[in-house]
C-alpha cells in the first residue's frame, strides 16, 4: 500500500514474463530486474526489495527453468530437526543398576535402528535387546522391528537383556532333554495317546516363556523380530516376572478373597529352558532383586522372634507363582477357584510354567523391613542423555532458518511443474537463491508445530530488519 502511494510510475508498461530458455543466470536476472522497475519506483523499492531466483528442474529430462521474481520481505522457515529425542532405559540380568541412554532418531526410524544404535551405547548385541513398553508396573506391549518409533504416551520403554543360545544366563545344562520333540509347533503324543505338559510354548506370545531360537517358523516373528541361530543345545527362552503384594480389600466375594494383588516395581526378564529347575527360577529372580533387599543381620545376632525371622527371608524372601499376563488370577487353575496362581516350590524338579507368567510375591514381613523402594528409583544416568537433551535444545540460528528456506524441495503429484521440453507435465524439483538483497533486508518468521508427525506452519508476527 505505501509503495503504491509512493510509485513514481503512473502509466505502467506491459511487461512480457520470458523463460531463461538456457540463458545465463545473471543476463535473464538483469532483464527481469530492469521490467520490475519500469513498473515499480519509489523510495521503498529502492531501499527494501531484492529479487529471488527460483529454479525448477524436470525429474524425468533434467531440463532447468529460471526464474527471477522481486521480493520485499522474506518470510523464513524455523527449520525443524526431524529427529525426536528418546531416553530409554536398560535392564541388564545381572542385577545392576538400571541406566538410562538418550538417543536421537529420525522421525521415521524404526525400532531396528533404535535397537541398533542403543546396542552401540550399552555393550548388548541387538539380538539380546527385548524392547517393551512398561505400564502398572507391567509390560504393556512388545514393539515389532518393522514398526515406527512413537513415544509412549501411557508408558515408558524399556530395554530388556535377554540370554541368547549358550551363554552362562541361559541356565542351560549340557544333558539331553526328555521332553518330546515339536513338530511345526505341536508337542508330540506319548505312547498312550496324551499330550504332554509343556515346559515351554512355542508360539512365543509376550506373556508366556519365548522360546529365543524357534523364530524362523513364526510367521511374524517374536516381539522385536529376533533371529538366532540354532543351537545343538536346547532353545533357550525367557519368561516375564513381575513384582506383587497382597493388600487388604474392605469388599470381597468370598473369605478366602479378602486380600487382592497389587502390582508394583519393575517386571523382570527371567532366563528358563527346558533345563530349568524350579530353584534356577528363584535364583535368577534372587540375582535381579538383591539389589533392593537389605542385607539381613547375621541370624545368631538378630533379635526377632523364630517366626519373624522366617518370614524375613533368610532364604527368599519372596514366593513365585504362576500367573496370567494380568498378574492377578492364576494361569492354570479355573476361574471359579479364585486361585491366585500355584507356588512355585523351591526345589530341584524341572519348572514346567507352560503359557504363563511368573509373580512375585514377596512376603509382608520381608516387603516392609527388608525392600528398600528407594533403591527401586535409582536410575543411572548415561552422558548420552545430557547430549541428547542438549542437541535437542540448541538455539535455532538465522542462518539455519535461511538454508531450509534455499533447500532443495520436491513438487508432489498435486503441483505437476509443465516442461517446456517434455510438454506434458512432470514431476519435478524446485530451489529458491537469494539473488539480489536490498539494503534493508525485512524477514518475517514462521513457526513449526509438531502435531501428530505431521508438520504445519503457524504464522506469529515477527519481524526482523537487517540492514
């Protein structure tokens, strides 16, 4: 509006647009220079418009159209990162302290590049890598390895190490099994025509032991697509724990129901095989939580009666039971018998857990003198985290801003560039220059929102004057 108040144009001449046609840059910018002034003079040409070359190149000949249009503002970009910033935490089998890594992915990484890149940080191979989204205190899913990386909105996500065929948390034992052989995942019949009790199931859902070298016959593969190769030995597995207390309920259904389960801590990846005894179980589980138990005063030098120091758990401290993937009713008994799950014995037999979890359940007594919560929260915090963080949080520069504003786009189906050479229109790519600045260069910004992997401009009046 000002400009035109002020143009000392008054009869503007018609002025044809011409293609560069293979010209020189500086010759087809020079012509459109001199046709923008013909129409346009005054004091705010003279001081704030500048001329943009734009060029666009057919995909399909290569042929390069240029062309140079007048400009009096330029309004930039903020250039958002196309990554996300992740902090995930890791839980080794030995019993140590969790630690937490940050890393940087593309917006479109998947969870095999993630596992790829945090194997790098935490010395595990990515095949030992269990990722799982952690929700109450249990596992809420197991992310597949063709899947996007998303950001868990209800949980967080954890990385669990798994024991992989041979290694010494496998708990495998060298001597040959009795179990029957599985033919394409079904247990074979015994000479009088029964199935056996499974020790382990081979289809490998999240909530039952995952048998580690029996992907290859899975038509999905098992949660985050591991594949290891066989062994001569057994397969080895894994079977998911989870931490459980009784809490008293003020309503109940039957007497035997006056106490509920409730979840608490972190699930645990316990190693079993068809070796396992059901000792082996309470051991690994014992090598995960002894971190979180205080140490018990030498049983000569205690004071407590016989029957606390029982239940202290000089031993175990806790008793496991088979579960569902709930945690709160049993896996093998039926519904009606309101069954809480069946112990676990401590004791040399082999474990046949079958399609099922383990809970554990520690006793009152040992929960409340012996469980340290604090020790449960101690997180170790990786120099990955802090990088992450800080990479994430860098200021934006306007020299940043103006290289996403001379970045090379590609035209979508829906802006077809017609090829003066092609004559059809065509698929194409298209880049912007600064070609000719003003002496006082006005730059308005946009911002970017993040909302739903989508990106979308929001313009906020901001206006920068360079001279």
């Amino acid at each position: 509006g000002l400009h035109e108040d002020l143009n000392r144009v008054h009869d503007k001449p018609y002025v044809e647009l011409k293609d560069s046609d293979g010209r020189p840059d500086w010759e087809v910018a020079s012509e459109a220079w001199e046709n923008h002034l013909r129409r346009n003079k005054s004091i705010v040409v003279d001081l704030f418009h500048g001329q943009l070359k734009s060029q666009v190149k057919c995909k399909t000949c290569g042929h390069i159209s240029a062309r140079f249009d007048p400009f009096n503002f330029l309004s930039l970009p903020l250039p958002m990162d196309s990554y996300m910033h992740l902090e995930i935490t890791v839980i080794k089998l030995d019993g140590s302290t969790p630690v937490r890594y940050g890393l940087r992915l593309n917006m479109d990484e998947k969870y095999t590049g993630l596992k790829r890149q945090l194997s790098e940080l935490c010395s595990l191979k990515p095949e030992q890598i269990l990722l799982a989204e952690v929700h109450t205190s249990n596992i809420k899913t197991f992310p597949l390895d063709n899947q996007k990386v998303r950001l868990s909105v209800s949980g967080f996500l954890c990385a669990f190490e798994i024991p992989i065929p041979g290694s010494p948390t496998s708990l495998s034992s060298p001597v040959q099994t009795d179990v029957p052989a599985l033919a394409n995942g079904t247990p074979a019949m015994l000479s009088n025509g029964n199935t056996p009790k499974p020790s382990l199931i081979p289809n490998g859902m999240p909530s039952t032991v995952v048998p580690c070298g029996m992907e290859k016959s899975l038509p999905n593969g098992i949660p985050n697509g591991h594949v290891m190769p066989l062994q001569d030995s057994p397969f080895i597995g894994y079977i998911i724990a989870i931490h459980r207390k009784m809490m008293r309920t003020e309503l109940y259904f039957l007497s035997s129901q006056k106490n509920r389960p409730s979840l608490f801590g972190m699930p645990l990846i316990v190693p079993c095989t068809v070796h396992t005894r059901k000792r082996d179980l309470y051991d690994a589980v014992w090598i995960q939580v002894s971190r979180l138990a205080s140490p018990l005063p030498p049983q000569e030098a205690s004071n407590h009666a016989q029957d606390c120091d029982d239940s202290m758990g000089y031993q175990y401290p806790f008793t496991l039971r088979v579960v569902q993937k709930d945690g709160n009713s049993c896996a093998w008994c039926p519904w009606y018998r309101f069954c809480r799950g069946c112990t676990i014995d401590c004791n040399e037999e082999r474990a046949s857990v079958g399609n099922a979890c383990i809970a554990v359940d520690w006793d009152p007594t040992a929960l409340h003198l012996r469980y340290q919560t604090s020790q449960e929260r101690i997180v170790e915090e990786h120099e990955s985290v802090e990088l992450s963080r800080r990479a994430q949080a860098e200021p934006i520069s306007l020299d940043s801003c103006l290289r996403a504003f001379t970045s090379e786009e590609e035209l979508g189906e829906d802006e077809l560039y017609y090829c003066s050479k092609c004559k059809t229109h065509r698929l194409a790519t298209k880049k912007l220059d600064l070609w000719r600045l003003p002496p006082i260069l006005v730059r308005s910004q946009h911002r970017i929102t993040l909302e739903e992997s989508t990106l979308s401009p929001l313009n906020i009046n901001m206006l920068l004057i360079v001279t």
